[in-house]
C-alpha cells in the first residue's frame, strides 16, 4: 500500500499536477485508477477554465468599450445638460440658452436682459446711472442730495409734480443710459437669435414693408452701413465752416490772386445734411417732372458740382463783377460816361487818373 503511493507521488511530480478529490480516495482506498482516464479528466478541466477567463475578458472588453461611447456621446453633445432637464425649471433654461448664446455672460446680465427700461422711474435711472458710472455705494439720501445741488432736480417729488424745465432736464440726463441700456439688450437679443438660427441650420429672413423680403443679416448690414454713412455725414457738415475760390487780376503788369469766401450758416449746414442723407431722394425729388427727368437742370447743377467748370464760371463772373465796379467808380468820380466810345473822352478828373476800360481791365 505504501509503495504505491509512493509510486503515485512520484507521477504527480512528473508531470500530473490536479487531482480531483474523488480520485484521491479512491487512491487512498487502494482502487487503482487509468493514469491516462486521469490525465485527460485534468486537461479538460484546464481547457474549460481557460475558455471561461476569455469569455470573461470579451465581455469586459465591450462593457468598457459600451462606456467610453457613453461618456464620449455625452462630452460632445451640443446640449449636454439635457440628461437634466427634469432638474430645471423654465426660468433656468431661458438662463442657459442666454449663457451659451452671449460668451461670458452672468446671471446679472440675463436679469439685465429682461428690464423694461421704458417702465422704470427715471428718479431711480438716474441713481443708478451716477452708482455705475461712478461705483459710488452711498445711499439714496446721499445720491438725492447731490443731484438736487448740482441738476436741481427735487428728489422727492414725482416726476409728474415737477416743472417742464426739471422734468426735461432729468430726461436728458437719463436718457442717454436708457439708450446704452437698449443697445446691449438689443445685442444680447440678437445673439440669442442667431444662434438658435445656426443650431437649426435656418437662414432668418425679414418682410420689408413693399412685401419684399431679405435675409436678417444682410437686412441688419444695410442699416449698419446706412447708420455710419449718416454719422460720417453729419460729423463732416459739422466741419464745414465756409467755402472759397481765388480770383487772379493783374495789378499793375504784375498777377495777384483774390480770395473771396463764403461762410455757411445754420440754414446751409441743414440743407446740405437734407440732400447729401438721401442722395437717391433728393435728386428724384428735383429732377423728376411729369414728362420725365430734367436734364437740362441736371447737367446744371453737375456743373456747378465739377470744381473745374465752376472755378471757370466763377472766375469769368468775378472779372465782370470786378470791370462793372470799376466803371461805376469811375462814372461817379470823374463824372465819365461809358457807353459805346471806344476811347474816353478827357474829363477834368479831380486828381484822378482816367484810363482805358481795356487797361482798367489788365491792372
């Protein structure tokens, strides 16, 4: 009995390294076993496990894989907060379209958004105009004080129960920070807008009051360009003072220049902005006649617009204006009358010396 275990000892460190508790006891108990019975018994047990542990590592394998889908799916969503809508309410939502639509906006700034600046008191506009520009933390009394001492504005009446002059003039001091406000509003708008128009890959298009219509964006560019033509315009009439031109007459065989000018006064400035604002208008309204333009009157006026016809015309009726004067000068001082003599006659001339109209003319 002992040498057979021995015997079987020795077959398990040669190679047979599981053994089953069955066939222990059976060993144990003297029952002799096949070696070759065993040995496959052992090899199909190591197969199964094996197979098992790659079963095991596929199926890891895709539940890792189905989890880096997931979290990729989530991290490039366009809207990764909807997983969470149930969490917010409307006001929240509006909240986050208005962040992701205008960059670095704050929860102020949406509160901001909705103000209705036309229901606010001005009292209060004012306050809060002279707080933020200013970053003043005094208190209403402290503020009230000063606007009284300085616009004389009385804080504590209503603004109905104020003069004419005190309710224009907290208007005019209010107004400006109303319009600032309007403006951002209007922005923040517009970028809420638009980026919902992108997210829907829509074009936003506008009805024009002909019925015509026209892309917002292109519509918004026109208005845009028209606003900056009309602010250069009026910055550019606002320098206008005067015009001139130069006259050249011949001083005693030697040429001297003239210069005449014109300066503007309101009436011109106004006028000036009226047809240069509305170019289009302006020359339908003067051209246009029943039987169709007036282009006599248009090649007029075009001539007095080119700087060379107009120096001409300007120059042939300065040197008439200039002749005319000097023979009025003349008929009145030396008692001459310039008819259709081609000379003049002698005149007694009083200290005066009488010439030509032709050398009037050259000097």
């Amino acid at each position: 009995m002992s040498d057979e275990l021995n015997k079987q000892e020795e077959t398990q460190e040669e190679g047979v390294t599981k053994m089953s508790l069955s066939d222990a006891l059976d060993l144990a108990q003297g029952v002799e076993k096949d070696p070759e019975v065993i040995e496959e018994i052992e090899e199909e047990t190591v197969v199964e496990a094996e197979a098992d542990e790659e079963v095991k590592a596929e199926v890891e394998a895709e539940a890792e894989a189905e989890v880096e889908e997931e979290k990729e799916a989530i991290e490039t969503s366009e809207t990764p907060k909807e997983t969470y809508d149930d969490l917010y309410d409307d006001e929240d939502k509006a909240y986050f379209a208005f962040k992701k639509s205008n960059k670095g906006s704050t929860r102020a700034d949406y509160n901001e958004s909705k103000v209705d600046y036309d229901k606010l008191d001005r009292k209060d506009l004012l306050r809060k105009s002279l707080r933020e520009k200013y970053n003043l933390s005094d208190d209403d009394a402290e503020i009230d004080d000063y606007i009284e001492t300085e616009h004389g504005i009385p804080m504590d009446a209503d603004e109905s129960e104020m003069s004419l002059t005190e309710r224009v003039r907290l208007r005019k001091l209010t107004d400006g920070y109303v319009n600032d406000k309007k403006e951002q509003q209007q922005k923040w708008s517009d970028n809420t807008v638009n980026d919902t128009v992108a997210k829907n890959g829509e074009v936003e298009m506008l009805t024009l009051e002909d019925g015509s219509t026209i892309e917002k964006a292109k519509y918004e560019k026109i208005v845009e360009n028209r606003n900056n033509y009309i602010k250069n315009n009026e910055e550019a009439v606002n320098r206008v003072t005067a015009t001139s031109f130069k006259l050249k007459v011949d001083d005693n065989g030697s040429v001297r220049e003239i210069e005449y000018s014109y300066p503007f006064d309101k009436s011109d400035k106004h006028r000036m902005l009226s047809n240069t604002n509305d170019v289009a208008g302006n020359f339908t309204e003067k051209y246009t006649t029943k039987e169709g333009y007036n282009h006599e009157g248009i090649n007029i006026d075009q001539a007095w617009a080119d700087r060379q016809i107009r120096d001409k015309m300007l120059q042939s009726m300065a040197q008439t204006i200039r002749a005319e004067a000097i023979e009025e000068v003349m008929s009145e001082k030396g008692n001459v009358s310039i008819g259709s003599q081609k000379r003049l006659n002698r005149q007694e001339t009083n200290g005066m010396k009488i010439v030509s109209l032709s050398e009037a003319f050259n000097h």
